[in-house]
C-alpha cells in the first residue's frame, strides 16, 4: 500500500461575490476530484490550533502529523535548516522578506505594496542580498539568500518574544502599526530602514524600475524562532517518507523528520510550477520504493496572497488535470494500492490576501474500498454536510495510514 497527499497550499476560500457566491473551488472545474468524492470520506480538519497563527509552518506540520504544541518553535528556523544553515542552539532565525513599500519619505507611513516584490527571480534576489550582506552583517547579525523573495537573518545569542508582523498580512496597508516591536525590535525596524536606503537606487531594482516591475525596496523582518527538533517520520510511522515542495519551509520539515526531499526540476512554488512533473516524481518515488509522499504545491497560496482569484482556480484546475489523474494512472498501471489525501493546509481567501485559521476541506480516497461519506464533490460546503470533522489536525494523517489492503 503506498500513501500519498496532495496538499494544495491555501486552496481553501470564502465565497466570492464575483464568482457567483462561489469560492474557488466550487468555481473551480475539477471532474477528476469529482469523480473521487463519491468514493472518498469528506470532511472538515482544523489544521490550526486555537491560540497560534494561521501560518503555513503550523498548518503543514499539523498535516505531516506533528503536534506545533510539542513540535514548533517558529518558522524561520525550518526555512534555514532547508537553505543548509547551520545553527547553535542559542541562534535566533528571522524570515527576511524582499518586499516592495511605497515612497513616502518616512518609513514609519509606507504601505506594504507587495511581501514579494512582485515574484522577484531567484538570481535578481541574490545579487541583491549580496549587497545587503557587505552593509549590513557583522558579529550579530548574519543575512543568508534563500529562493525569490525568502531569505533569512540568523541572530547570535539571540532572544524570542517580538511582535513581528507577516508583510502578507498587511497587503495594501501602513506598515506603521506592524512594524517591530520588543527587545531587539528598534535595532530590526534600523536594519530594515537601512535596507531601504541601500536598495532604493540599486541597479537591479533600477531595471525592474524600468521594465515596470516592482522593485525590491525593503527586506522585511519576521517569523523568529529557534533550532526545532521534530522525531523522524520513519521511527514514528514506520514508513519511508519523502517531501515535494519548491518551498524551503516545507522542505525543511521534512529534513528535520529525516524524510526524502524529492527536487522537481520546473518547480516554481507558483501557479507556473511543473504539476505533472511533481506528480510524476512522487509516483516515481512511492513506485521505487518510499512508502509515503508529501507533494505540496504553493501556488493557491500565493494567488490567494494576491487576490488572484482566476490564477487561484487555474491553480486549483491544474491539481486536478494534471496531478490527480497522473497519480492514479502511475499506480493502476503498476498494480499498486494506494490511499489518497487530498486537502488545503489552511485557507488563503482572496478577500483578505493572508491566512485564517478556519478548518479545510479534506478528502480521503484509496481504491481498496469505497470510504464515501455523502459528499458530491471536493468543496468547503460538501466537505462541511458530511459532519465529519478532525479536530486536532495532526491526527489526520492516522486516518490516511490507517487504510489498509
């Protein structure tokens, strides 16, 4: 029996008036899932606990089976572990974000235009990190290039307990009343000021300028945390597990977990990302000989993060046409059994551009036995009939394991 999830980051929404009262979802054209959801057990799982963020880091762990109440210790420290960072035990990892702020004179009064400096490359941001790096490190602070718009700041002997805002939650608002606070929160706010003089004239951001692209301004400091510990996926469920993602957080789960990480060449961690080539790669993987793999797509979630609505669904549409089928062709033309989990690690509404803490619809499906529980189709409302519901996100994954032959 191989286990495999399709998580599609944010895929979760509310209803859009512009879509017909509809999310994306429902708006969404998936014959695939369709087909699926007859046959599969549909219900709600609340991936976020009460009293901790709606990020990615919490929600993934929760869906990879780790409990954030024993397990998290922050996000930016997953992301460092994947970019290869070493860390001591009394490092501080902040997520430094490339992002692009008004002009306003002051900081203090810019608007948060873009957390991601408009999708900025991978080379672009390297280049502009390098610079950073000659200005802005020293025997404290210690600036690390990540992919795009994510990097990273390693604090020596740093300390925990700021108030640090995601740029994604402040989408088109002042950064006045989000910007950092706490013990080292006055020397954050000069690094990222001072980030802002540095970058504003730099010949990068003047080509992007130029070609009427978003420049990349600012850094944007968030996300502390200290050196986790999770237990290794194989010691806890006896099987051999590996991680698709194009996403350094989710990579570095799995790393911690000593789990497989399965690189696809064409993965972007958008909605132009290689769908079939992840598809394939983990059937590749489960069919040579891993038990279980995580392929986790991002690009609902950034379409979300930008009130994308039509490359959202496109996003959502691309799950179903191309990762869905490939899957269960790969497997039936193997003869092998498999178990399917299908589900968002957290909403990502359009609406309001950043995470909440709702539960997600999930489906679980396998060809051994028909699971059905009432649900027509994959979507929040049919999920929701069913009455089946997760409360502690974790425990989710014991209902796709505990599928047998």
């Amino acid at each position: 029996m191989k286990y495999v999830v399709v998580l599609g980051d944010g895929m979760a929404d509310w209803k859009i008036k512009d879509l017909g009262n509809k999310t994306c979802l429902e708006a969404a054209d998936t014959p695939n899932l369709n087909k699926l959801a007859p046959r599969a057990e549909a219900g709600l799982c609340k991936t976020v606990p009460d009293g901790m963020k709606p990020g990615s880091d919490v929600a993934n762990m929760s869906v990879l089976g780790f409990d954030p109440h024993r397990y998290y210790t922050g996000r930016s420290p997953l992301e460092a572990v994947s970019m290869g960072i070493e860390l001591s035990d009394t490092d501080v990892t902040l997520r430094c974000n490339l992002v692009t702020l008004s002009e306003e004179k002051n900081y203090e009064e810019r608007v948060m235009l873009d957390y991601s400096a408009g999708e900025i490359s991978t080379e672009e941001a390297a280049e502009l990190i390098a610079f950073l790096k000659k200005r802005l490190d020293n025997d404290v602070f210690t600036l690390y290039a990540g992919i795009s718009y994510r990097h990273c700041l390693v604090v020596k002997n740093g300390v925990t307990g700021h108030a640090l805002t995601p740029p994604h939650d402040i989408s088109d608002k002042p950064v006045k009343e989000h910007l950092p606070k706490g013990e080292l929160g006055a020397k954050y706010l000069e690094i990222m000021k001072e980030s802002a003089e540095l970058l504003k004239d730099h010949p990068v951001n003047l080509k992007r300028i130029a070609c009427g692209k978003k420049p990349a301004n600012s850094v944007w400091l968030w996300g502390e945390g200290t050196k986790p510990a999770l237990s290794p996926f194989e010691k806890e469920r006896k099987l051999k597990g590996g991680i698709i993602s194009a996403v350094d957080l989710v990579k570095g789960i799995g790393m911690l977990a000593d789990m497989q990480i399965i690189d696809v060449a064409g993965a972007t961690g958008n909605y132009d990302t290689d769908f079939t080539g992840k598809a394939n790669a983990a059937a590749d993987a489960l069919l040579g000989g891993l038990d279980f793999v995580y392929i986790h797509m991002e690009a609902p979630d950034e379409c979300g993060h930008h009130g994308d609505v039509k490359h959202k669904i496109y996003s959502i549409e691309q799950i179903d046409k191309k990762v869905i089928p490939t899957l269960i062709n790969r497997f039936k033309e193997a003869g092998e059994d498999f178990a399917m989990l299908v589900t968002p690690d957290h909403p990502t509404p359009c609406a309001c551009k950043t995470h909440v803490s709702e539960p997600v619809p999930y489906l679980l499906y396998t060809n051994v036995k028909d699971l059905g529980n009432g649900a027509a189709r994959y979507t929040e409302e049919e999920a929701a009939k069913t009455g089946a519901y997760v409360a502690d996100g974790y425990k989710l994954i014991e209902k796709l394991l505990q599928i047998k032959r």
